[in-house]
C-alpha cells in the first residue's frame, strides 16, 4: 500500500481516499498471487518477481473494479473503427 501512495506523494499530489483503497485492494491481491505463485517463478531474480507481481496486482484490480467491462474488440467493430 505504501509503495503506491509513496509513488503518488513523491509526484506531487496527496495521496487520496479513492487512491489509498487502490493500493490497499493493489496489495492485497499482490499478497494472494505472490502466494499462489511463489514455488512456480523460482527461476525469475527477485526484481522481475516484483515486476511480474506488479503488473498482475494491477490486472486483478483493474477486473474486481470495472468487471462489466468488455475490453475486448470484435472484428465487427474494428472494422467500423476503420471506415470511420
């Protein structure tokens, strides 16, 4: 939680309600997958450990906050995003 109200504050804004609760779910789900997936990633130096649980931590969170959310892109709509 720390590290990431301590990257907000260092840039300059305060840290607020909305995004402490982010890193606190962040951390959580860091927590949960760093234990389901510690004995698998023996093979990764303990820097790309942290990066993969990173960007895991922030994938998990981004899908338990906006998971009606289809990001998706069907071929139909790529298609009209083209013609237009």
């Amino acid at each position: 939680m720390q590290q990431w109200c301590g990257l907000i504050e260092r840039r300059g804004h305060r840290c607020k309600m909305s995004d402490r609760r982010k890193a606190e779910e962040i951390a959580i789900a860091r927590r949960a997958i760093a234990r389901r997936i510690a004995r698998f990633c023996t093979s990764l130096s303990p820097q790309e450990f942290e990066r993969l649980l990173d960007r895991m931590a922030f994938i998990q969170w981004k899908y338990d906050v906006l998971p009606h959310v289809d990001f998706s892109v069907t071929d139909e709509q790529d298609q009209n995003a083209t013609r237009s």
